[in-house]
C-alpha cells in the first residue's frame, strides 16, 4: 500500500506540483483540490460574514444617521412652528391689549366732551334764561319806574292845577 508520493506535471512551460494520496491502492483523491475547496468556502464565508457584518452595520449606521437626522428636523420644525405660535399669541395679546386700551380711551374722551357738552349746554341755559329773566325783569322794572314817573308827573302837574302852583318861580 502507498501512503503518498509528489507527481509533478508539467505542460508546455508551466509546471505544477499535485500531492496525491492512494487510498487501498484504487482510487485517488486530489487533497490539494479538496483542501483549496474547502479553504476557497471558508474564505467565501468569512467574507460573506465580514460582508454582511460590515454591511449591516453600515444599514444601521445609515439608519440610525437617518432617524437622528429625522429626529433633528422634526425637532427643529416642532421648536419653529412653537416659537411661531408663541409670537402669534403674543403678538394678538399685544394687539387686543391695544385696542382695549383704545377703546377705554375713546370711552373716556366720550364721556369727558358728553359731560362738557351738558355742562356748556346747562351753562348757556341758565346763562341765557337768567339773562332772559334779568332783561325782563329790568324791563318791568323801567316800565314800572316810567309808569311811576309818569304817575309822578302827572300828580304833581294835577297839584299844581290845583293850588294854582306856577311853574316858573
């Protein structure tokens, strides 16, 4: 029984080294062929799995630069769109704290030309009627004295009809 033996062959200018293993003096496996297969499918896995790993940590590294970038837009657009609503409400506060005070103001100036309007009006009324009262009472009252005066006159002009009085002296 032969264990092993090199054969070398050779073809045109190339030649190649072959280890051969008889097993029960029949049949000859190739060993180098076996073993290049089998160091051919370890490094077909091991590349496969440096492959797949380097490959699913680069999905997830993407995934997760994704979701971060994600999370920092929806972030930023949730911070602009509260930081616009808070301007917006302050903005309508500012506003209606104007126009209330516009209003009280309006309602204040209002009143105060309502009351001076009463007051002018009440004002020229007893003005004018103490003045209409005062005319008319100066009026009677130079009616009266006329009338008086001319009583006056002419009792005095009877007087002196009467006991004969002459107006020169």
């Amino acid at each position: 029984m032969e264990r092993s033996i090199w054969a070398i062959s050779c073809s045109s200018s190339h030649c190649v080294n072959t280890f051969f293993v008889t097993v029960n003096g029949g049949g000859v496996v190739v060993v180098v062929v076996v073993v290049v297969v089998v160091v051919v499918v370890v490094v077909v896995v091991v590349v496969v799995e440096v492959v797949v790993v380097v490959v699913v940590e680069v999905v997830v590294v993407v995934v997760v630069v994704v979701v971060v970038v994600v999370v920092v837009v929806v972030v930023v657009v949730v911070v602009v769109v509260v930081v616009v609503v808070v301007v917006v409400v302050v903005v309508v506060v500012v506003v209606v704290v104007v126009v209330k005070v516009v209003v009280v103001v309006a309602v204040v100036v209002v009143e105060v030309v309502v009351v001076v309007v009463v007051v002018v009006v009440v004002v020229v009324e007893v003005v004018v009627v103490e003045v209409v009262v005062v005319v008319v009472v100066a009026v009677e009252v130079a009616e009266a004295v006329a009338a008086l005066q001319d009583q006056y006159l002419r009792i005095i002009k009877w007087e002196k009809v009467r006991f004969g009085i002459s107006a020169v002296k």
